[in-house]
C-alpha cells in the first residue's frame, strides 16, 4: 500500500458514521474497561496520518502512544515482517531457536549506553520487561526492595501496577499489590515546594534517606527510574538527579534501572534518553517504538547481572516473536541509516517555540517541558499550579474534532502531550501546531 497523502483531510465530522456505527458494535461486543481516547476506527496509515474508515486523513501527534516511530507501515518495516511471515511466524525461542532474536539482542548490545559486556533478553510488552529485570535484579543482588518515584508508569500487571504512582484508573479496585515496592518523591521541577532550583539536590537527600533509614540499602534491589517520566507527564528530571541516583545505587550495591519504554529509541534527541546527562544504567528496558507497533521488548544489562538468573527463569511462549524480530531490526536500521536522532531534535526545533509562544499572560498553559519529539504543556488555572484537567481535556477535545490526534496525561490529568512520528513532513506538523495553537487560544479568549 502506498503512503496516504500527508495532509490533513477532513470529509465528515469526526467521528464520522462509520466510526460511529463501529463504535456501537464495539460498544456492544466489548468489556467496557478497555478506554479510548478518540473514538475512530483507522483503516490505513503512514508517515503522519491516520486514514479513518469514513476517509478523513488525521494528524497523528501521539505514535500509538511513542510506538510507531518510524510511522505506522513503513516499507522497509512491511517488507521484513511479510518475508518472515512467510518463512515462518513461532516457534518459541525457547524450544527452537532463529537468527533474528539474536540478532535484535546484539543490536541492542551495541546501541545501548554504555561500552561495558552486555546480554539481552526479549519479551513482548513493556511490562513484561520492566517485570523480568526486577526478576534479574532480585536474584543478582538476593534482596526483594524496589524502589520507585511518585507520578512513575511502569505497566498494568501486578507487578508493574503496583511500581506505578497514579491510582485512577490504573490500580483502583485492582489490590492488594506486590509487596516491598517502596516510592520516593520524583523531583517534578514545575511542582517542587522548594523551587526548581533545589528539586535535585532536595530530591537526591529524600532518596537517600528513604532508603537508609527506612527500607535499609542493604535490602534494595533495583531503583527503577523513567529519565523523562511519561505517564506521569512527561516530567525531565533537574540536571544532576539521574546521575545521582545511579551512583548512590553504585555505592550501595543496587541495580539502576532505566525505564525507556516511551523514551527510548531516538525519541528524545537521544538514541536513549539517559544519555543526555551520560548516565550508564546497569539494566535498561525497551519496547513501544522498538518494532514499529509488533510486540516486543527488552531487557539489556550488564552482563554479570543477566546472567545471575539461571537457564530456565526467562522466557515465554511470544517473547522475542520471530516477526516482532524482524520489524524490530527493519526499525533499528531505519532509525541509524535515516538520522532519525537527529530528526527528533529538529521537531523539537519547530514545536517547542510555537508551544512556549502560547504562555502568554492569562495563559492556562503553566509550563511547556520535554525533549527531542517528546514534548508536553502542562495546563493549570491562569497564575496558580493548580491542575486545570477541564482544559486540557477541552484543547485535546477541539484538536480532535479538527482532525489532529492528541493525547492527554499526567498524574492531575492536565497535560498535552505530543509524540509525533519522527517521520512525519514539516509542513504537516506545522498544520498541526497551528490547530493546537488554535485550541488553545479558545480556552482563554
């Protein structure tokens, strides 16, 4: 199939009567837990636009939620993956084996921070990592702690759940949760009682003393940090804080584990985002963008970490799907060989000042943060931090209705966030940026 057109392209309200109809059947056939964001059923896409099923071609600021960044069929990705569906589609690594895993793993190996011996594991969702490298952290260190920030999404699983900060909707009416997951204060600049200048060192000092005195350091595993916080609202970390963490870590036998599910993979202007402040994490998680939209993820670490857990204890019936496997080194290639790091900072280049344009006097917008392609506004009541999810809800809303896909997050339900592909064209974001600036601009005229 070849590219739909890029550009914006509106035939019928949206949701058009075709979404609708679909959506009554889903409404009908469905459990009503599974939410949706914009109710649309897509029938094609690539690059920066959605088709829908009524024809309108929409403006994909959100990837799939960071998944799709090398656009949603890119050729190169389709092509790898029909050649393999082809030869075959399972075996279960762990009963026959094949290239491609193998493959993936050493990618990852070199790609990574860090120039230390490696080893990689491949599961298929990004809970299913983060999970696995607590099991790897436990049995390395033979400690059960976790340690986690506040606003910090982690998954939906037991496990994961119970790492993750936000209640609503994630964890209410799911307890009780796994034990010895122990939370810190996240340093969250925009928020910090004593202002953004000291959130880092203040923040370091409440971790440290959380951990001494509470939990006792000597029974920590792992502390798992996302280095830039995504659910919880794309929160980037005040300089100096990730480094501190992985050498308070270092100093006390614990494992530092990056979380770059959302970040990672050329995302934020970095091929990883803890590389901006050179931070080397011992294990590293990846997924969502790492095989363009097919499940898989990663857990890759130092190599006398992952290799504590003896053969046997990793696994499972998909991970490391010979499919997902050959869509993940068509995506790897495609990030290297297109420069797509680089694309990530020059979309940053044009949406960062047309969103910092808008924090005018009178403004909801409190604070534009992020980086590279992973940039967010944080919407509070004109002149105070008080969240102001309404307005949030209302730009998103209008964003949606003018055909341009947007997404709402954090841990107050107040922040925009744009993911957009780091393919898509420059004249097509910056059609974008003008709806949103639209949008915004209605909520305080």
């Amino acid at each position: 199939m070849t590219l739909p057109e890029q550009r914006r392209i509106l035939k019928t309200a949206i949701p058009g009567p075709r979404s609708v109809a679909l959506q009554e059947q889903r409404t009908a056939e469905l459990a009503g837990g599974l939410g949706v964001t914009l109710p649309v059923f897509v029938d094609h896409a690539g690059g920066g636009i959605l088709v829908d099923v009524d024809g309108n071609h929409l403006v994909d600021l959100a990837s799939g939620i960071a998944v799709t960044s090398v656009g949603a069929a890119h050729p190169e990705v389709a092509r790898r993956v029909a050649d393999q569906v082809e030869r075959f589609t399972h075996t279960c690594f762990l009963v026959t084996e094949y290239e491609g895993f193998v493959q993936v793993a050493a990618a990852l190996n070199r790609l990574t921070p860090g120039d230390h011996d490696k080893r990689t594991a491949l599961f298929t969702t990004g809970a299913e990592a983060v999970e696995n490298a607590i099991k790897i952290a436990r049995t390395y260190t033979g400690r059960d702690a976790v340690v986690v920030l506040g606003h910090a999404y982690h998954g939906r699983t037991l496990l994961t759940m119970s790492m993750t900060a936000k209640n609503v909707p994630y964890k209410q009416g799911f307890g009780p949760f796994a034990p010895e997951i122990h939370r810190v204060p996240s340093p969250y600049p925009f928020r910090w009682p004593g202002g953004p200048a000291a959130a880092a060192e203040e923040a370091l000092g409440q971790l440290r003393e959380v951990i001494t005195t509470q939990i006792g350091a000597e029974n920590v595993a792992a502390i798992v940090v996302e280095p830039i916080q995504g659910e919880g609202g794309f929160i980037v970390p005040p300089p100096g804080y990730l480094a501190g963490v992985a050498d308070f870590a270092r100093e006390h036998g614990i494992v530092f584990v990056a979380d770059e599910i959302q970040t990672g993979l050329a995302r934020t202007g970095d091929l990883f985002a803890c590389e901006h402040e050179g931070v080397v994490p011992d294990i590293i998680t990846t997924a969502k963008a790492l095989a363009g939209g097919l499940p898989l993820s990663a857990v890759t670490g130092r190599a006398e970490i992952m290799d504590a857990v003896g053969a046997g204890g990793l696994g499972g019936t998909y991970a490391g799907n010979p499919v997902a496997c050959a869509a993940a080194l068509a995506v790897l290639e495609v990030i290297e060989r297109d420069g797509l790091v680089e694309r990530a900072r020059h979309i940053e280049s044009i949406v960062r000042p047309r969103l910092e344009a808008l924090q005018a006097e009178g403004s909801p917008i409190g604070e534009v943060r992020g980086r590279g392609a992973m940039l967010a506004m944080e919407f509070v009541r004109p002149g105070t931090l008080e969240p102001a999810p309404d307005l949030a809800k209302a730009v998103s809303d209008d964003c949606h209705a003018q055909g341009v896909v947007t997404l709402v997050c954090g841990t107050f339900g107040n922040v925009i966030r744009l993911l957009p592909p780091l393919v898509i064209d420059d004249d097509l974001l910056e059609d974008a940026l003008t709806v949103l600036e639209q949008a915004v601009r209605r909520t305080y005229a």
